[in-house]
C-alpha cells in the first residue's frame, strides 16, 4: 500500500476513549468512528459527510493497491480489544493532598527563607489539607476489599472522572445485579437517619455522622448517580439498574444492624457493601463486560 493510503483516515472501532474533533462529544471505547493517524484525531460518524447516508463510502483503491495473483492471500486481521484499566483507588485525592502540602511548604520557605524548614518540621499541614490525605486512604482501603470481587462477570472501576465537571466517582462495580457507585467516605462517629417533621412540617430526612450533618454527601452521590443513568440511557442501556451507596470504612457502625437508606441511597460498610454489590442478578457475564466498557470510557481515570 502507498503511504498516501496508509496515512489516509480510516474507519475503525476505538480501542480507547476518544472526543469528536467536530462536536466535541465523548466517544467511549467501541465506538464506530474515523480514525486520522496522522493528527491523532477521532471523528464521529454523525460529523462526517460521507457517513451521513445508510452506506458508508469508501476511496476507491490504487491500482498499485489491487491484489495481484502472486500476493498472499490473508486473513483479515481481527483486534482483540484493549483492555479495560480499572483506575487507582484514591490517587486523584493523593495527587491533590501532595499539591496543597507542596504548595504550603513553597509559601512558608518563602516566606520565611532562613527558618522556614524549622517551621515546617515544629508545625503540621492544616485540617484542609489533611483531609485529601484522609480521603485517599479510605478510597484505597474500600478498593483493596472490592477488588477481590473482581471475575468474568464482575468488573471494578476506581476513581474516574465526571467529564466537563470537577467531580469523579470513587469506586462503580458492574455485576449481576447491575452498577453500583460507591462514595467512600474516612469519617469518625455512628451515621444515623434523622428524621424531621412528617405530620404538620413536611418530612425532611438527615444524614448524621457522630455529631455532624453530612446531608449533603447525599445529594453529592444522587448527581453521581445520575451522571452513570445518563451514560448507560445514551447507549440504549436504561434497562440496567443503577444504586448509589455511601460507604463509612471507619464510622462507628453497631454490632449488628446500622444500615440504612436516605433519598434512595444506602448508608453501610465495606463489608456490607461488597455484599450487595456482589449479589445475584440477571445481567451475564457478556453485558456485564459490555457496561464496564461503556462505564470506562464515558467516565476516564482522574
């Protein structure tokens, strides 16, 4: 083939997540789309005249390209797909607690150029600071438990990005029993359901953690939630169920019981967890792959 030919776009199923050069839309591995090598862009099929009717149209060849009766015939060549990386559990908060520790030891030196490494050593990084660290420690502690769940018809992804918003997922299991997105949270003290008014006042339900009102870890994971409906109702997957969880890897959780639902979301431990995650279903193993995929790339690594 003439490397003229051989630079052309070509059209291929993406074996990575890829943007449309033209509309700017997400296109997730297995998308049908136009593949130029030589600018590393994706098209979609939707941006490009040629696609517009049924058929698609393709150059017709050289002659130097035509087959002769003294080449080889060969078999098409079949890709297999790539492989799906499940992300690393907790490294967006790590990355972003190492940037603000650097950041303060930057200003202190600074600053403070002639004593600015004993002021360091005599002080600790503050509460804000502490707590991408804290995060990142509960997200790799619940990924470690949930990645043994991992098998043929079990899939696992970990901290992926929410596109066009600042947000990400911690954990999302794909299984049987559908997806589950999972936000892990390292907090100290008992969650409890408080429930307020009801007869008169309307009914207004409240996540407690010891004595903190964490309400709105509720409303965070809904918009979760609702981010991964909305990636499986473009792929015509609307059918898969979709529960939301906000697991405490360190809460004070009782002997027996403490679980609990709010707005729709369940309240419960890693060990709780896994097991509804891993429960029976009617989703197979082919699906079940196909969902990941979609999942992987509708929502990249962050």
């Amino acid at each position: 083939m003439s490397d003229e030919a051989a630079g052309a776009p070509k059209t291929i199923q993406l074996r990575y997540a890829g943007k449309c050069r033209g509309c700017d839309r997400e296109l997730p591995v297995g998308t049908t789309a136009v593949h130029d090598r030589e600018a590393r862009k994706v098209t979609c099929l939707n941006c490009m005249p040629e696609h517009a009717s049924a058929g698609e149209t393709h150059p017709a060849p050289k002659t130097g390209d035509l087959p002769t009766s003294e080449d080889p015939v060969r078999e098409p060549e079949t890709a297999e797909p790539a492989a799906v990386f499940a992300g690393t559990a907790g490294a967006s908060a790590q990355r972003e607690y190492e940037r603000r520790q650097k950041s303060r030891e930057r200003r202190i030196q600074t600053k403070h150029p002639l004593i600015g490494g004993l002021i360091l050593a005599m002080s600790d990084d503050p509460q804000s600071t502490r707590a991408w660290a804290t995060g990142a420690a509960g997200e790799e502690r619940l990924g470690r438990r949930l990645d043994r769940l991992a098998s043929p018809g079990l899939h696992l992804l970990h901290d992926r990005r929410i596109p066009r918003t600042r947000a990400n997922i911690d954990h999302m299991v794909v299984g049987p029993a559908g997806v589950f997105v999972i936000d892990a949270k390292k907090y100290k003290g008992r969650p409890g359901l408080r429930v307020e008014g009801g007869i008169i006042r309307p009914r207004v339900e409240k996540l407690i953690v010891g004595s903190r009102n964490c309400t709105n870890l509720v409303e965070g994971l809904h918009k979760q939630v609702e981010h991964v409906r909305s990636a499986l109702d473009s792929a015509d997957l609307g059918q898969i169920p979709v529960t939301g969880m906000l697991c405490f890897v360190e809460a004070d959780w009782p002997l027996i019981g403490g679980d609990f639902t709010i707005g729709g979301m369940h309240v419960l431990w890693p060990k709780k967890a896994t097991e509804r995650a891993s429960k029976p279903g009617h989703i197979d193993a082919v699906l079940a792959e196909r969902v990941h995929r979609l999942l992987a790339g509708a929502f990249p690594p962050a």
